[in-house]
C-alpha cells in the first residue's frame, strides 16, 4: 500500500513536473528554429537574387558582346558589300579612271589594307556597241586600270587578278545608253 | 569518225570516176562570161531544167528534181547567176536534152545565155549522173563531167560540177568545198559550230559551258584556234579538227583574237601578260616566236595578207580603234583607216587587193571594203540594216559573210564582195556571230 502511495506521489509529482518542462522546452525550441528558418529563407533568397543579378548581368554582357559582335559582323558584312557592290565606270572606248572612280578605288584599297589575307578579281566589262575582239581588250585595259591604281595605293600585286569580259556579261541587257552606261564597267569580286 | 572516213573513201572513188571524157576543145578558150573587177552588176541568164532520169522509175525521178534544184540554188549562192525559171522554158528536157538533140534557139530565146543538161541514172542507192555546161549562143559545151557514188554524196557530187563551172568561168575554184565556221549561243553557251558554204549541215564543233569566241582556221583548214573562258578566264586553244588534240596558251590576262599565217602552223594572237594588249606570233603549238606590235594601247585582231608579207590589225594607239597594215619585213605600220572614229575587224581579202571590216558611226556597225593601199575612199556595203559585224572572205574572194542584228538577234548573213544579194546563211536557235569562212580546199 505503501508502496502504491509512493508511486502516486510521485507521478503527481513528476507529471506536471514532466508538462512543465516539455511546455518550457516547447516553447523554447519553437522560438529558435522560426528564427533559423527565416534566416536561412532570406539568406537563401538573398543569394537566389543575387544568382539572378548576376545571372541577368552575364546575360546582359553576352547580349551586350553578341550585339557587339553583331554590329561588328554586320560592318564587316556591309563592307566587304560594299566592296562587292560598287562598281567603277567609264566612258565610251575609254579605260582612263574618273575622279570618281578613283575615290571608289581609294576605299577598296583601305578595305584591302583592313582585309589583308584577301585577294580579289577585278573583272572589266564594255557596253555591247563596238566589236568583240576590241571589247575584250577594252575590258582587259579597263581591269588593268583599276589594278595599277590599287598597286599605286600600296596593295601587293599578287592579291590582284584581272579578267575582261568584253562585251559578255551586260549588268542591264536593254539597249539604251542608261543600260550601256551601267555596263562599261569594273566589277570587284572577293575571291 | 568512221562515216567521215566512209564518206572520204567514196569521194575518191568519186573524183577518179568524175571523167573528163566530153571536154571539148574549146574548153581552153578564155570565156568572157564573167568581169571579174565588177562581176555582180548583170548576173548571167542560165537555165538548169530538171535532169533526166533514165529508168523513170520514181526514185530516180525525186533525185533527178532534187539534185537539179540544189545546183540552182548553189549556182544562184555564187552571186554571178541569174536563174531562168522552168516556167519559161520553151525545150522539154525529157527529149531536147540529148546532146544532139539541143535546140539551141529554144534557149537563146528565152535569155539563156549559158544551158545546164544533166541525166541522172539510179541503180542499187548508187548514182551515176552525166552533167554538161553549154554556151547557148555558141551552142558549144563548155564542160561535162560524168559523177558516180551513192544517193548520200549527190550534194558533194552536184557541189563539184559547181565547182567545175565556176572553174571555167573564173579560173577560179570557187566556195562549194569550204566550210563557214561560226559562234552560236544554240546550246545555251557560247560555241563554236561549222556548216558548209551554204549553211547546210550545221555541227557543233566545241561543248564548253563556258564563252567561245573567235574561230580561226589555219590555211589548210586541218586546225582551229579560237578563244574560250572554259578555264574561267579568256585564253587561246589551238585545236586539230580530226583528232581534236592541240594546245593552250593561258597566260595571265587575255588570250584572244588568232589569226593564222598563211601557208605556215603559225599564228598571230593577241596577249596582255606584260600588262598592255599586244600581238605576238605563236607556233601552232602555243609557243611564243616574238612580238609583233610594241605600243601602248590595244592592238589585236591580226588578219594577214595571202602572201603573209603583211598584216593588218586595230590599234587604239591613235586615240581610237582604227585599222593598221604593218610590214612584216621591215616592221614598218602605216595607218589604212582615217574615215570614222571606230574601224574593227579587219579581214584581207584572199585576192589580196582588199581588207573588209566594220566600221561604226551612230551605235551601228556597218561592213566597208577598203583598198589596202588606202588611195580610194572605203565602200561602204551595209547601209541601215542593224549592227554589222566580223566580215569574213569567201576563199575565192567574191562573197562576204558577216554577223547581222538586221532581224533582232543576231545572225550570220552573206553578199557579194561589192555588196549585193545580202541573204541570211542560217538560222539556229539563239544568236550566231563571229562567221569565218574556211580555205577554199578541204581534204581532211
């Protein structure tokens, strides 16, 4: 009985005791990890912001370099079209370089100088009046000219190929001295 | 390859069978049929009625109609003749054409002035045929030739007589052996392609699906050289015609316009490695002999003289294409050319008294002969009619054959060497330019 007694003094003892402390304990431990949490949340968050930023900001430099490289392959592009793309002319039965020519020429050579792993063809044409053979020479003496100027301008020879076409190859078949002007012409080609 | 041996063998047979047993003494007479200095002003009244067949069965008959209007027409080629049309014809040629039987006054009296009899017999697609050329006012035979082989070789057979009479009439074998040979765009590039004098038998000659340009025929007709982009750029091929073996000049620059020494395997080009546009004479191989121009501006189109002592060419060197003659000898140039501001494409006549080329005022070109001593003002023989390009000889000098935009495209035409009876050649599809009329003799 006595023994009994004890036991029940004891559990009326030790159970709030035991309540006691797991509600002390509780609330304890409760506090801590809500603080650890929202700490580690912000931290992380933080670091996912930044991740983003930084993220955004290799992005932004890529796209920056990209555009970069871009506009930069666009020039080149639009150069070396422009070298492809202009073409000198001449009068009826002559080879000599206008001013104007010469200005085109002083352009290609710089793109030459810009360019210098390229060689190119200088291809002389001629209006379709006058005869073949004689064309074929105009168009040879016509591609020659622009040649010697580019020499004179400092390109090295071996980068430079003549071809006359003669009357072979019109840029505009019609039969008109608008067409016949926009043939007596040197194309450039890159080769 | 083995038709063209087969059709040589049979012209041998045909040559050693083509007997000169009717020519009559008279043969030998100098005939004043034809005035050589001025011979396309009164062309000459002949009459050529139908052959006769011999069997009359319908084949012999076909052929008998076929080959009399072919030598009409071949006759009619020439410029010199002016065809009496059977309408007319007051004989019956199936019982007046024995040669005993002619009546001559029934040709004199219709204007004939010369009668071609023929008799034509077919056996086993073998022909023989028997033709005469008689002088109606004298009522004499001016030549006959008796032709034998097959049905296939009747056009070389009827070409030959045609040769034979214009032999008679001019001493001269006339243009019935060669070949024109020219540039045609028909298979969607530039090439080079040949057809006989007429403008029969077109063949292609060169396939590049590149530019041909330019042929030139050595003077014995057995090589071509010409101008051709198949490797990318303009350079020269010496070409033989039989086995198709020959050489290739490809310096840097360009490598156009040839011309071929007369008698000799050489040729005239013009090269522009040394930077300017200069003539050099080449061996038949393509090997540099040395240069024949040195002088700043374009020189190029050489054409020499029969003799090859000269030769003409264009030169820029006085401010505009004109035509030069230079002396092969002494090197000496004298300028031929001063009327007009643009004179190209010279061609030396093979009489050797006159250079034809093209010559251009208002955006045209039009065909002038020019003496080569230059005393005579230049004849002008294209007038309003397109532009008029590369005038080339026929080997016996008396016609002309040149390109023409007269029709739109441009075309090969032919005229007489004073300028009338101008008539297309051919027509191909695409353009044909650049005509170069072959020797007279072709024996490959």
């Amino acid at each position: 009985m006595k023994k009994k007694l004890w036991i029940c003094v004891a559990l009326l003892l030790v159970i709030p005791g035991l309540l006691f402390v797991t509600s002390c304990a509780k609330k304890v431990v409760k506090v801590d990890t809500t603080q650890e949490d929202e700490a580690a949340k912000l931290a992380a968050e933080k670091a996912r912001q930044e991740e983003i930023a930084r993220q955004l900001d290799r992005q932004r430099a890529i796209d920056e370099e990209n555009l970069q490289k871009e506009a930069a392959s666009r020039e080149i592009i639009a150069a070396r079209n422009l070298f492809m793309n202009e073409n000198i002319y001449f009068d009826f039965d002559m080879s000599n370089l206008k001013p104007e020519s010469q200005e085109v020429l002083k352009r290609k050579a710089e793109w030459l100088r810009n360019n210098p792993g390229e060689s190119i063809i200088v291809e002389g044409h001629c209006d379709e009046r006058g005869t073949n053979e004689y064309n074929l020479a105009l168009g040879d003496r016509r591609a020659q000219s622009a040649k010697n100027f580019l020499i004179d301008l400092g390109i090295a020879e071996s980068r430079l190929t003549t071809i006359s076409y003669g009357e072979e190859r019109p840029a505009d078949p019609r039969q008109n001295e608008d067409a016949w002007s926009k043939n007596r012409r040197d194309q450039f080609v890159i080769e | 390859m083995l038709n063209k041996s087969l059709i040589k063998i049979i012209f041998i047979c045909l040559i050693a069978t083509a007997s000169f047993f009717i020519d009559s003494a008279h043969c030998q007479t100098e005939y004043d049929y034809i005035d050589i200095n001025n011979p396309f002003t009164r062309k000459i009244p002949i009459a050529v009625p139908v052959f006769k067949s011999m069997s009359g069965s319908e084949g012999e008959k076909f052929l008998s109609q076929e080959a009399s209007n072919l030598l009409s027409r071949s006759l009619e080629f020439t410029g010199y003749f002016k065809i009496i049309d059977r309408d007319a014809y007051l004989a019956d040629p199936e019982t007046d054409i024995i040669v005993s039987n002619i009546n001559f006054k029934n040709w004199t009296g219709i204007g004939a002035e010369l009668l071609i009899t023929g008799s034509l017999f077919l056996k086993d697609n073998v022909i023989e045929m028997e033709l005469r050329l008689y002088d109606t006012f004298k009522g004499s035979l001016i030549v006959g030739k008796r032709y034998k082989g097959v049905v296939n070789n009747q056009r070389k057979m009827i070409h030959r007589f045609c040769g034979e009479i214009i032999y008679k009439l001019t001493g001269n074998r006339g243009i019935f052996d060669s070949r024109i040979a020219f540039v045609s765009t028909t298979s969607g590039n530039k090439n080079i392609y040949l057809c006989e004098f007429d403008g029969h038998n077109s063949e292609q000659l060169t396939y590049d699906k590149s530019i041909t340009l330019s042929p030139a025929w050595s003077s014995d007709a057995k090589w071509i050289a010409y101008t051709s982009y198949s490797k990318g750029k303009p350079d020269l091929y010496i070409k033989n015609l039989k086995d198709k073996h020959g050489a290739v000049v490809a310096k840097k620059g360009i490598n156009i316009s040839p011309a071929w020494v007369p008698g000799k395997f050489q040729l005239a080009a013009t090269l522009s490695f040394s930077g300017d546009q200069e003539i050099y004479l080449l061996t038949g191989k393509g090997e540099i002999v040395k240069n024949l121009t040195n002088n700043w501006g374009i020189d190029v189109s050489p054409t020499f003289s029969p003799d090859g002592n000269k030769m003409a060419f264009v030169s820029s060197r006085s401010g505009s294409p004109q035509i030069y003659i230079m002396d092969l000898d002494s090197g000496q140039v004298k300028r031929l050319t001063f009327q007009g501001t643009y004179n190209t494409c010279p061609s030396w006549s093979p009489r050797g008294d006159k250079i034809a080329y093209s010559g251009m005022g208002n955006g045209q070109g039009n065909i002038y002969t020019i003496d080569v001593e230059g005393e005579f003002p230049a004849l002008q023989l294209t007038h309003n009619s397109g532009n008029n390009e590369s005038p080339t000889w026929s080997p016996d000098g008396s016609l002309i054959a040149f390109s023409s935009t007269r029709e739109g495209p441009s075309r090969v035409y032919v005229m007489t060497a004073y300028g009338t009876d101008q008539r297309r050649l051919l027509a191909l599809p695409g353009e044909q330019t650049d005509p170069e009329w072959s020797p007279g003799v072709i024996d490959n």
